[in-house]
C-alpha cells in the first residue's frame, strides 16, 4: 500500500466513525487533507476508490470542484453585470496585467463584490449542503489548484463555512506543504506566506 493509500486510509476511518471524530467542535465538522501539489492525478484516482468504499458503508460523498464553481460563478456575475465576467477579466489582463484580474477575481469568489446576492463559493458550498443529511452525507472540496496562486484564501474557509452554520461534514482537499505544527503553504508557493487554522484537523501530514 502506498503512502497516500494509507493516508487516505486514515481519513477513510474517521469519516466513518461519524462527524464528532472529525472535530472537537459540533459547529465546525471541517477538515483538511493535505498532500503534495505533484500529487494531484495519483490523488484524483485514489479518492475516487475512496468514495466507492464510503458509499458501501452508507456514506455519501458529495465532490465540489473549485475550478468548476471558479467558472460558474464568473458566469453568474456576468449575467447580473454585463460590464463584469469573463469578458471584462480579459480586458482587465490585457490592459493592466494579471495581478489586477486576480484581484478582481478575488471579490467574485469572496461575494466582496455584490455583497448578499449569493455569488461566492460558499454561498455555493451553503446551497449544496442544505440538500445534505449531516449523519450519512460528506463534502469533498476538491481541485483548489485552479485557484492559484492568490485568487481565494482557502484558510479562512472554515470560519466562513462555521459562520454560515454549514453542518455537513466538509474535507478540504489542500495541495501544499506543512511549515511549522500547523502552517500550510498553498501549492508549495515560495513567494506566499504559509498559513494556519488552529481549529480544524489536519489530515495527510502524517510520516
């Protein structure tokens, strides 16, 4: 068994035993799996035998992409702004470089941008798990590397998620690097600050 197969094993266990093995905090049945960003297509193939054996167990996993929430929701800004969306991002690019698109990117995916109208990912995240049974349902954040390098903060998801009262079991799946007890650098950048969540498990860091 590889490295990553008993990882994942590890995860498999605690997914099991129910959302209190997840976290010390009722409200906050959040976790992260950590693993290398060159481990992405080798990830992909192992989860997908990972929710075959969950689901033989009674549980259902829900996968969330982050790259295709990425494009949903610049689709739905442009159908509320026309002078906004993907047209409006790569005139943005042309004209004044990538660092200011990225940053208008940014407040799409924060909803920073059109405040209550429920266009972010976690109004995305919300949505979904309000379908979701918090005993036998699991959501698997999956595919962040589209959001590299700096287009949304993956660490402060879990209190936003918290503030939203999302119950439902949720694995952010994080390609990085551990620094420190319980730092994180997003796909291993050089040039990004590492971060930490003190309140959540990290899974996958094990030796």
């Amino acid at each position: 068994m590889s490295s990553l197969e008993n990882k994942l094993k590890k995860l498999e266990k605690t997914l099991l035993a129910g959302p209190r093995e997840i976290s010390v905090y009722d409200d906050m049945p959040y976790a992260i799996y950590l693993y290398l960003p060159e481990e992405e297509w080798t990830l992909r193939n192992e989860i997908e035998g990972l929710i075959i054996r969950l689901s033989h167990n009674g549980k259902q996993v829900s996968v969330i992409s982050f790259e295709k929430v990425l494009w949903e929701l610049i689709r739905n800004v442009e159908s509320i702004d026309s002078g906004e969306g993907l047209n409006a991002l790569i005139e943005q690019e042309t004209s004044m470089g990538f660092s200011e698109a990225q940053k208008t990117i940014q407040k799409y995916l924060s909803g920073e941008l059109y405040g209550n109208s429920e266009i972010s990912i976690i109004d995305a995240i919300e949505k979904h798990a309000k379908t979701l049974d918090p005993q036998k349902d699991v959501i698997f954040l999956m595919h962040a590397g589209a959001l590299s390098p700096h287009m949304y903060h993956i660490s402060s998801m879990a209190e936003r998620m918290q503030d939203r009262k999302i119950a439902i079991p949720v694995i952010i799946f994080y390609p990085g690097t551990k620094e420190g007890t319980i730092s994180l650098r997003f796909m291993d950048l050089r040039d990004k600050e590492p971060t930490g969540n003190y309140r959540i498990k990290i899974f996958g860091d094990e030796a």
